[in-house]
C-alpha cells in the first residue's frame, strides 16, 4: 500500500522559512549573501509501521504510526486519524530503501522509555510497513557555492538533515536514469 501526506505549506511559506534561515546572523557572518535559484516539491520515501505498544503502567495498550526515512533514519510518530492519502503521488517521487523495522522498534521504545515513570517490561509489535512519501520543498541556493535547503511541507521547518536523504535519492536516480 502507497500512502502520501498532503503539503499544507505551500512555495511561498517554505521559501520565506528558506530566506529567514539564510539571512540568521550567524550565517552572514561566516557566509556571504545567498540567493534562492529555485524550488520545487518532491516527496520523500518513509517506511509506515502500524504499531501497538503495550507498558505495565497503561491499562490498555497504545496504537499508533511511526514512519522511518531510510537514509537519514529520521522518524516521525504520526497520530492514527492523521490524514493519509492513499494511492498515486502527485509530484516527484524516489525509490524506497529496504525497510528497518528494528529502527522503528528502536525509537518507540526509548520515546516510550522516557514516559514510562516505572520503567518496567515494554512490548511493541509492528504491522508490516506501508510505503509513505512526505513533502520537501527543495530550495537550490547560490552564494559562493550551492547549497540544497529542505523545508518540511508539512511543518515549514528547515531541515537540515533530510538534505544528505534527498541527495542520496537524487544521485541514485541519475544514476539509474538514461540521461
């Protein structure tokens, strides 16, 4: 099963949150002025976990969704009722790396960990994962060199780290391509 999440952020958001990164005080300091070229929209590949975890501190168990990106093994734990589209993703999309359900496990456990006041027995178990794709906008900067900013399509943050995820797909799609 393919699902995406909707951007709520649209271009001009995300290259304003762009722009008032590239001009903090810090980086004009060590950094001349920066120039946004041009953006787009892409969606990067997530593995979904369906999960149910289950502490002696709870009287019933939580479920909920984790999703994992592969490269950067960035997570988000997503609400149940958070709204999914489901089927074709209506932009630029890449491949998906093998899934790691033992991250997801990983970062449930020491989220639930750090509630768990008792710190006693806590038992996860995953669905199989869903394909997931979650919407950058990709800002291409020139200053005295070029730069690639991320901004989350859902929260309008910077995020730095999604950058070296986005490149790694972007390098192995050339690669694959026939350009």
């Amino acid at each position: 099963m393919t699902y995406y999440i909707e951007p709520t952020i649209n271009r001009q958001k995300a290259l304003k949150a762009m722009k008032q990164y590239t001009s903090s005080f810090l980086l004009r300091i060590v950094e001349n002025k920066k120039k946004i070229e041009s953006s787009e929209l892409v969606y990067l590949p997530f593995w979904m976990y369906e999960y149910h975890l289950e502490t002696t501190s709870l009287k019933e168990g939580i479920n909920g969704r984790i999703a994992i990106e592969s490269i950067s093994e960035q997570a988000a734990i997503l609400p149940v009722d958070y709204p999914l589209q489901e089927g074709e993703v209506p932009g630029e999309v890449f491949a998906h790396c093998p899934p790691n359900s033992e991250k997801a496990k990983h970062v449930l456990y020491w989220e639930a960990f750090g509630k768990e006041k008792k710190r006693k027995q806590i038992s996860i178990s995953l669905d199989d994962p869903s394909r997931l794709y979650l919407p950058y906008w990709v800002g291409y900067i020139k200053g005295n060199r070029r730069e690639v900013y991320m901004v989350d399509g859902v929260t309008g943050k910077v995020d730095l780290p999604m950058k070296d995820s986005f490149l790694h797909h972007l390098k192995n799609q050339l690669k694959h391509s026939s350009i």
